[in-house]
C-alpha cells in the first residue's frame, strides 16, 4: 500500500483554531438550541438534581471515547483502549491503532458518538422539558467535543472508496493499493 494522503488536522488549523471553532460551535449550538426549544415547549425550568448534571458533564467525554472503540473493539489485535484517571476523578481512554483499518469502519467509528449521544441529549430533551437546559448544555458541549472528528470525516469523505486508514504520530494516513 501506499500513502495517498496524510491527515493532520492539528497541524493544519492549529491548536488555537480549532479551540475557537469549537467554542464557536458550543456557543451556536446551544444558542439556537435553547432557543428553539423554547418556541416549542412551554416550561418552568429546575435547578434540581444538579449534581446529576455536573457528573453527567464529567461523563461525556469517556462516553465519547468508548463509543469511538465500540466499532473497533473486533479488531483485538489493531487496536487498543488503554485508560488513565485525570486529575484522579475523570477517567480518561486513548484509542490506538496499530495497524490500518477500512475506511469505511473508521468513519463509523469517527461518528458513532455524535449520532448515539446527539440522539440522548436531544431526546432527553424533549422526554424531560424541565431539565431541558442541562441536556442543552451536554448536547452544545458534546457538539463542540466533535469538532475534530467531524474535520477528519470531511477529509476522509474526499478519499478514495477503498482506501486504508493508518494511525501515524501526528495524525493518520490515508492507504491505497498501488495501480498495477
């Protein structure tokens, strides 16, 4: 195989550029979020159970990294989890890939936890209308988190259809078979 592209998204838009894009994202998303909700659904809004929300908060990051390893999880031998406390409260996992995976399971991967979350924040949403500002908070937060993979999907959309993914470094490679 050989290498068609390498994807750096970091080095590419920077640290700094991609924070701003995030928090630009958290800041729209729970914008017109919050506001259209409440065209929809007439509500008191509570404070109850707040802690409930801050663990919940807590949480949507090692969710998110799970659901990223759900799709991979088969490929024993190419892939591996490995988990860290950060700041001995919040656990903390880091997916890598050590040898190349389809495209297509890779862009799966890259969007299960936007789709599964997205749909929990949203329905709980519409399921709790009193807590609807916490599930806002998570799904604009949750939102902004997938900034970064959203970029690589975009990138990978552009690949060629049988194409190889391979974690290097400082990003990932796209592979394709040489034309003989």
């Amino acid at each position: 195989m050989q290498c068609w592209k390498n994807i750096n998204i970091k080095r590419q838009y920077g640290y700094d550029r991609l924070f701003l894009i995030s928090s630009f994202i958290v800041f729209i998303v729970f914008s017109f979020t919050y506001i259209g909700m409440s065209f929809f659904v007439e509500s008191n809004r509570s404070s109850d159970y707040f802690i409930v929300f801050l663990i919940s908060f807590l949480a949507v990051y090692p969710t998110h990294k799970i659901l990223h390893y759900l799709p991979l999880s088969r490929l024993q031998g190419s892939v591996k989890l490995k988990r860290y406390m950060h700041f001995h409260i919040v656990p903390m996992f880091m997916i890598r890939i050590c040898e190349p995976i389809a495209k297509g399971r890779f862009i799966f991967a890259l969007l299960l936890p936007f789709l599964v979350l997205s749909t929990v924040f949203l329905a709980g949403m519409y399921i709790f209308p009193v807590f609807a500002h916490y599930f806002i908070i998570l799904f604009a937060y949750h939102c902004g988190m997938c900034v970064i993979d959203l970029i690589y999907v975009k990138e990978l959309l552009h690949s060629p259809k049988k194409a190889w993914i391979e974690e290097i470094e400082d990003g990932y490679e796209i592979l394709v078979t040489p034309r003989a």
